[in-house]
C-alpha cells in the first residue's frame, strides 16, 4: 500500500471539473459509512454530506491513497477557519461509492502542510 497523494492544483481542477458532473443520488453509499447501529459512523448524516458534496468552490484539498477497495478521493471542505468537511469516495467505482464523511475542526492548513510538507 502506497502513502497518501496530495494533488496538483491542475489535478485538482480535473477532479473538480469531475465532481460538478455527478448527482449525489447516485452514489452508491459504503457499508463503511454506517457503524453497527446503522448510524453514520462520524456523524455526518448523508443529508449533511449531499448538502457538503455540491459546494464546489470550498474544495481546499484533495488527495488520494490507495487501500482496500480501490483508490480513495479525500475531498476537503474548508466552510471556515474551524469546520472542514472529509468526503472520502471511490472515484473510480461504478457507481460512484461515498466510503465516509467527518468534521475535522481545526486549522486545515497547518493539518495539511503536516501531513504532506511537515517531514
């Protein structure tokens, strides 16, 4: 298994150009995205996640990682300083799978220059 990909910004736009293509109502929902009690695993109900998934234009980062069940797309939404949204799809599933969604309250950049810049 190979680490995490963090896109171009050119990547990023095709991806994005992608997403502005597709219906939420289509998506295939993972097994993953529900604990044992049928609840979303994170808290993010899919009603939250459909209202997440369309806006386009808050889309701060994108990166990918390859693991089971195939490729990956981490979507991140920064809706301000404090609240960002992950939506983690299978991309390249037919139908499209949305795999997991959870909030991530910080500081997005400090959390991504880490992750990828910080070594």
């Amino acid at each position: 298994m190979e680490g995490d990909y963090y896109l171009t910004n050119k990547e990023k736009e095709r991806v994005v150009s992608r997403l502005r293509s597709l219906k939420f109502e289509d998506f295939k929902i993972s097994k993953h995205f529900f604990n044992k009690f049928n609840l979303p695993r994170h808290g993010v109900s899919l009603e939250e996640a459909r209202g997440i998934f369309c806006q386009f234009e808050k889309i701060s980062d994108i990166f990918t990682r390859q693991g089971i069940g195939g490729k990956r797309y981490s979507l991140v939404y920064k809706i301000n300083p404090r609240k960002n949204y992950y939506l983690i799809l299978f991309l390249e599933e037919k139908p499209i799978q949305l795999f997991d969604a959870y909030i991530f309250r910080g500081d997005i950049k400090k959390r991504m220059f880490k992750k990828f810049f910080g070594h």
